[in-house]
C-alpha cells in the first residue's frame, strides 16, 4: 500500500497481526479486515495503551509492546504513511490484554458504560438539584453545558427518557428510574395532544419556552418535514414511555401508547397498499394532501421500519399482544418485499411513492444509501425471527450481513461510513461518498447488534469477528474520556469531528437513546447468547399495571428458551413465583410498588 502514496500522510489502520511473524526488529506485517498486508515498523518514541471504558484511568502499555505485538492480535495504530516505506507507527490501541480477549466483553464492560452515560446526561440536565424537565434542553454543548436555545423537542426528551429507563433495567438505580418517570410525565403534560373525537393521541413537535410561558409547536421545524407532521416523530416519541412501560407497568403510559397507535393506523397505515405514510398535513391529517409538496403520499425507512426497534418491540416484550405481534411481522414482510433492490444496489431502497415506486429524486437522499439503515434491517430482522420463525428473515438478515462489509465499513481503519451512493459508477468497484467519509455514532451501534445478533443466534464466526471490529473501532474512538458520554462523530481515522452540529453531545438526533440502546443490548447480546452468562434486570411496577399480576422481564426477543430465570427477589426476600420457561414473575398484590430483581441465564444446551 505504501507504494502508491506520493507524499507523507498520517492516518490509522487497523488489523491482525500477521500469523508466522510477530515483531522483528522493530517491524512486523498488519492484515487488515478484508486481508490485505501492510508492512508496519514502531516509531522510536511509539507509545500504547489498553482500550478503556468511560470514567477508567488511562492504562499505559507502552513498555509491554513487545509482548503483545504477537499474531493474531488485533488492534489499532496511528502513525504516517511515508512514499516507499512502512508505515510508521505512534501510537497503539490493544482492545485487551491477550491474544483474543476483547475487553468489551467483560461482563460488566457495556453496564458500567450506561451508568456512565446517564450520570453524565442526569448532572448535564439537572445539575445536583431537583429533576426539572421545565428547564430541559434539546441543544447540550461538549462538555453537557446548556446552550440559550430553549426549543424542548418531544423526540429528544423521549430519548432521554428511554436511555435512563434502560440504565435502570441494568443497575436497579432509582435516580434513573425517577428521571424517566418524571420525563414521561412532562411529556403527557406538555407534548400530548388528545383528540377525544377521534379518540387518538399525537404528540407536538416540541414546545418554545420563554420564561413561565410556552408555545406548542404541532407541526415539524426541520426543512425536510417543515408545517408537516411526520411519523417519525410519532414513532419515537413513544420510545422512551415505552422502555418506561417495560419497567413501571404504569396504566397511563399504556393508553398513551394505546391511543397514539390508533392515529397511526388510522392516518397513516395505506390500507390498500400497504405500509406506513411518512407524513400527514395538519389540518386534514391527510398524506395525500398537496400542502405536503415532496412528501405528498410518501413512504420511506423511518414511517416503515423504525416502529420496530423505537418501541413496538419493546411493547410486545411487556405485553405478549398478539396484535403486536402480527404488526411486527407485517412491518417486516414489508420491509422484505419492497425495500430489496439486489438487482441494482446491494443496499436497499429507502424512499417511495404511494404505489411503491423508488423515489429517487427526493431532497438530499435521492440515489444514496443510508449504511446504518441496512445494518438495521438485518438486526431487526433476527429480532421478529425468533418471534415468527420464518426462513425468509434469518435468510435475508444473514444476506445482508454477508454483503455489507465491503460496501459500508472501512476495512482498512474500522467503523462505519454514513451516506454512500448506491450504486458505483461505470468501471469503479467503490461506492462514493454522499458529503464525506465520517462515521456516526448511531450507525456503529447498528453494525454492532447487527453482527452481535446474527453470530448469537446462527453461530458463524464470520459475524463474530465483524462485531468485535464494530465494537472495538466504536469503543476506542467515540467515548469521550476527557467531557464524558460519547461524540456525534469522527473522522475515517477516529479522531472526533467537533464542529457545528456535530459536536454538541445534545440535539435533535443525539440524546441518549442509540448509545443506551447499544449499552442495553450488547450486554444482552454479549452476556446471554455470546458468552453464556447470567445477568440481572431490575423492574419496579405499579400495583395497579400488572394483568393478573403477571410482569414480563424478556429481555429481548431472543431465540425461544435460549434464556431462562434462575432466580427472583421481590424487595430484597426471594421470590419463587416465577415461570422459568415463559419469563413472568408472579407479583403479588401489594399497596406499594416492589422493587423486582430478576437474574436470567442462558438454557443449558
């Protein structure tokens, strides 16, 4: 590879060590994820460390590279490219102290990186006081310092709330649990609209607070969706009352879920074609109105598919509703027979008219692809597989596993890269870059279910090594260790992008939801279908919320019986009512609400 650069540059790889040959003299070859050699050779003042967690000292192993430069290692090294020579390497990031260990998976590895976040998000928006959503903001700077804008947005309260719902399902904190209620609550008071004629809930786009005064925003104030009302907005402002609902069993939150459903149904679902409308006018809630201009009667990945993984999964796991059931496999099936386009593109097709013609004209996405969404597909897809155990889901999703790395990650460096074209121009084997070459904080995490889903249920190898590349690139180079929680993006090389939008750990897209939903789920992943361990999961329902008493602690949709309960505790005492088998506690009736740890384990094969 040195050979072709014409002047000096630096730049990270990442790789094995190559089998048959560690460090010799200072110089030892790199193979990188797609196989190829690079000859490497340590600058004399080459520094190391050990990949480390949020709120971890730096672990220095500088004087330790000698013994750990050894075959098969992997890790990642910054240095120069010089014409004619091997690159020169700086600096060094081992994700664990052997060959194969990845420190990621340590039990409590993706834990602690929850708690982390939700103690960085909690003192940003609250400080040490009172839990005060009235002073909440969307826009958080570097370091969580609030900025003037004061536009409370529905989805971004919503994300937060789901995150400290998660880190309550893992850690039994009750300062996080209190955060998510409370954000729940402001949410029905502020942002619920009930339409008792239609008997329908929607949600405003967020609220302008000027002193004690507040102006209701109902339509969107993003240029794509501008006076319109999109689904997605819809979808994830039920995102966190939901992760709340899996803990609380609160009633409340459950008609709210109930009654926004019932808009969605009947304002958005194409009864006659299928899917989900991605926007509707405000006076008619109508999709097909002309007031709408390029999303009149439009569908695309976010009105479609994004109601799985945001919440309707999450309300299947606390309900059992077969209802629930049947929406997920015919969002699915949709997905399936409409999204795919292999003839054309190995990434799908995201946006379409009423009749599901491509919309390829539309806005910035036109002809281009979103990495993440594919990778987001294959994960979900593994998810309803072990719901409705149709071949066609585990197929697809294994396809796509299969056919994304080479068109979506970087091979050479790790991660994975944002907008693509779809398809490659005449005699190029690449697909180029929509803006540029960075990489998302959110689409790492699809990579990394993605893969870690598809290797715990199907066992290739293959999926493994992808997901630990996606977990490492994403673990040492997208935690902030010096301002907390994680960056927005980075670089091809890693190094954090902290200009404009970009660099704020707060707005509209960032606020908690994707890094707690990585956190949440690859320690289910890692723990119950990987590694094979057992873990503890914390709920604390409401007396009255529970259907005969019965509280439902699946963690995720996982294969059937790969994961039983093994023990329960109801305030502290043991508990033996409890369906190893069927994951449901039996709660007894009591005038207070019980504080239920349960531990699950995987099913001995």
């Amino acid at each position: 590879m040195s050979d072709a650069i014409s002047c000096p540059r630096s730049d990270t790889v990442a790789g094995y060590v190559a089998e048959g040959r560690g460090l010799q003299d200072g110089r030892f070859t790199l193979t990188t994820s797609d196989g190829c050699d690079i000859e490497m050779e340590l600058a004399g003042n080459v520094s190391a460390e050990v990949l480390r967690n949020l709120d971890e000292p730096y672990l220095d192993a500088t004087d330790h590279i000698a013994d750990m430069l050894r075959p098969g290692r992997y890790a990642f090294f910054y240095g120069v490219f010089y014409p004619g020579a091997p690159f020169e390497v700086k600096r060094i990031v081992f994700v664990g102290r052997q060959i194969g260990a990845y420190r990621f998976e340590e039990p409590d590895w993706w834990i602690d990186q929850i708690e982390s976040l939700a103690r960085f998000y909690s003192r940003a928006q609250f400080g040490a006081g009172p839990i005060d959503f009235g002073d909440y903001r969307t826009l958080l700077r570097l370091g969580g310092e609030k900025t003037g804008s004061h536009v409370q947005e529905t989805d971004t309260i919503s994300r937060l709330v789901y995150g400290m719902a998660s880190a309550f399902l893992l850690t039994g904190n009750d300062h996080y649990l209190d955060i998510a209620e409370a954000g729940t609550e402001y949410l029905r008071e502020h942002m619920r609209f009930t339409d008792y004629d239609e008997d329908v809930v929607y949600w405003y786009h967020g609220i302008l607070v000027d002193g004690q005064d507040e102006r209701k925003l109902f339509t969107s104030e993003f240029a794509d969706d501008y006076d319109a009302v999109p689904m997605y907005e819809q979808i994830y402002a039920l995102a966190g009352p939901t992760q709340t609902y899996r803990v609380t069993a609160d009633p409340r939150i459950r008609r709210d879920i109930d009654a926004t459903l019932r808009l969605m149904d009947r304002f958005f679902l194409d009864r006659s074609k299928g899917g989900y409308f991605s926007h509707i006018d405000p006076i008619f809630l109508d999709p097909r109105h002309e007031s709408l201009g390029a999303n009149q009667a439009r569908k695309n990945w976010n009105s479609v598919g994004d109601h799985a993984p945001a919440y309707l999964i999450n309300l299947y796991l606390a309900t059992a509703a077969e209802q629930h059931a049947r929406t997920l496999g015919a969002t699915f099936d949709t997905v399936l027979d409409r999204f795919r386009d292999y003839k054309n593109s190995p990434f799908v097709q995201e946006r379409f008219h009423e009749d599901w013609s491509h919309d390829s004209a539309y806005s910035w996405q036109q002809g281009r692809a979103v990495v993440g969404h594919n990778l987001k597909i294959a994960w979900n897809l593994m998810r309803i597989h072990s719901l409705i155990p149709k071949p066609e889901y585990q197929e697809a999703a294994c396809h796509i596993g299969e056919i994304m790395p080479p068109v979506g990650a970087d091979q050479l460096r790790g991660g994975w890269y944002d907008v693509v074209d779809r398809m490659t121009r005449d005699g190029e084997g690449f697909h180029r870059f929509a803006w540029h070459d960075r990489k998302a904080w959110w689409q790492q995490e699809q990579a990394i279910l993605g893969y870690l889903i598809l290797h715990g249920v199907t066992g290739n190898a293959e999926f493994l090594r992808q997901a630990r590349e996606a977990q490492s690139f994403y673990n040492a180079f997208f935690l902030d260790h010096d301002e907390g929680a994680v960056y927005f993006n980075v670089m091809a090389d890693g190094f954090p992008y902290l200009l404009g939008n970009e660099r704020l750990k707060g707005n509209h897209s960032m606020s908690m939801y994707h890094s707690a939903e990585l956190c949440y789920l690859a320690a289910v992943y890692t723990n119950l279908l990987i590694e094979r361990r057992p873990m503890n999961f914390w709920f604390k329902p409401q007396p009255d919320g529970l259907v005969n008493n019965t509280l439902r602690v699946a963690p995720d949709l996982l294969p059937p019986g790969s994961v039983r309960i093994t023990e329960v505790e109801i305030d502290g005492a043991r508990h033996d009512g409890y369906d190893a088998a069927e994951l449901t506690v039996h709660v007894p009736t009591s005038a207070h609400r019980p504080l239920v740890r349960v531990q699950l384990s995987p099913a001995q094969r």
